[in-house]
C-alpha cells in the first residue's frame, strides 16, 4: 500500500496512464485474497465493474486463463474494458448477463472459481460517503439482501464441484452479510462455509469490508 503525500490529478500522471497501478482501498483486496485464484484457472468476477477486484484477479492468475467479467450495464461493462486495456490485462472476457449460463458455451457455465462483490448498502464505506448517513433505511437494505441471495443462488448453478465461491460486501450490517450467507448455506446441502472475515474501520483503518469463502463438494 502506498500514500501519496501531494500529487496532480492521478488521471495525469504517467505511471498511471501506463497501467502502472490501479486505485483503491487495501481492504478491497481481501475478497481477492480469499478467491485465491491460480494461473489457468477459469474464474467467473459476477459483478465485476469498476474492475478493481477483477485486475487484481488477474494479477493473480498472472494473465493466464480464463477470466469472465459480467455487469448487467454496457457503460459499464466498457468502463471494465477501458481498465484492462490501461493496465495490459489480456486474459478477461466482457459478457452481458444473457451470455451467462447453461445454455452457453463451457467456459461460460462451470467455473472454477466465483466472485460476487455483491450491490450492498456500503455502510462499511460511510467515511466517504456521507450523505449515506441519510439515505439508508430498512426497506433499501431488504431490498438489496434480495438481490444478494439472487447473486449467490446464480453464482452456485455455476460453479463446478469443487469450486470456490467468495461472496463480499463493503457493508457492514449483519442482514447483508453473514444471515444471506447463511440463508444460503441453508439451502443449498452442496455448499460449506469455510471461513468468514469483517474488517471494520475503527479497528483496522481501512474501509468495511465482509467476507465469505465457501466451497462445492
């Protein structure tokens, strides 16, 4: 990690306009960390823009393989595109969500690994984003645990057997993290938690983050 004392736009700078590095909190490179993803692998990032954790990803696979990026938006699937071309990555394919499933081709329906950094209400985020403070409320985070199971039940049709699934939030409300976690885990027999981390800002200075890394037998 490193911290620029002073500097021009970062947009400006030629180190960054070479793909010499990429933005962003070090507690955003946990999930990547428990993905632990291996060169040749076939690795699905199932909401996968800016494409922060996806680079990295990448990084980590050492451009080797497979890696499916997929965002239900075109602007920002381009914005996916934009980052890889800037930082030399080669090895990820931009896919819409009608690409995704059974009925397409292998690589796009049985992983060997998957990350969902799922939409959350980014409470773990607050000390950049004040006005959250004033926006969240009960009904918007019923409404995303929703769509965070929807992501997980998808993400599980596909994965191999085998296979590991990391499931990731930047909040840090227990109904967006380990109760979806485990709703999931309650029905689906096929899946093992194997472990689960919360990093918390007043405790390890860095934005909030959870993590979830279960396994298919």
């Amino acid at each position: 990690m490193f911290e620029l004392k002073s500097h021009p736009p970062l947009n400006r700078l030629p180190s960054f306009q070479q793909g010499l590095f990429y933005v962003q909190d070090p507690s955003t490179l946990l999930a990547v960390r428990e993905l632990d993803p291996r060169p040749g692998e076939t690795v699905l990032d199932l909401c996968a823009a800016p494409g922060g954790k996806l680079t990295h990803i990448a990084q980590r696979m050492r451009n080797e393989g497979v890696l499916v990026a997929h965002d239900t938006a075109p602007e920002r699937l381009k914005l996916i595109e934009e980052n890889c071309v800037r930082l030399g990555v080669s090895c990820v394919r931009t896919i819409q969500p009608s690409d995704l499933g059974p009925q397409n081709s292998s690589e796009f329906s049985q992983f060997d690994r998957v990350l969902i950094d799922a939409p959350c209400s980014n409470t773990g985020v607050m000390r950049r984003r004040l006005d959250l403070r004033w926006r969240i409320r009960l009904e918007e985070i019923k409404r995303l645990r929703t769509g965070q199971l929807g992501l997980l039940f998808k993400a599980a049709a596909l994965l191999k057997p085998g296979g590991m699934l990391i499931y990731s939030t930047c909040s840090l409300e227990p109904e967006e993290n380990a109760e979806v976690v485990n709703e999931f885990l309650s029905g689906q027999p096929a899946f093992k938690l194997r472990h689960s981390r919360e990093l918390l800002p007043f405790n390890e200075g860095v934005d909030g983050a959870y993590v979830a890394r279960m396994v298919r037998r």
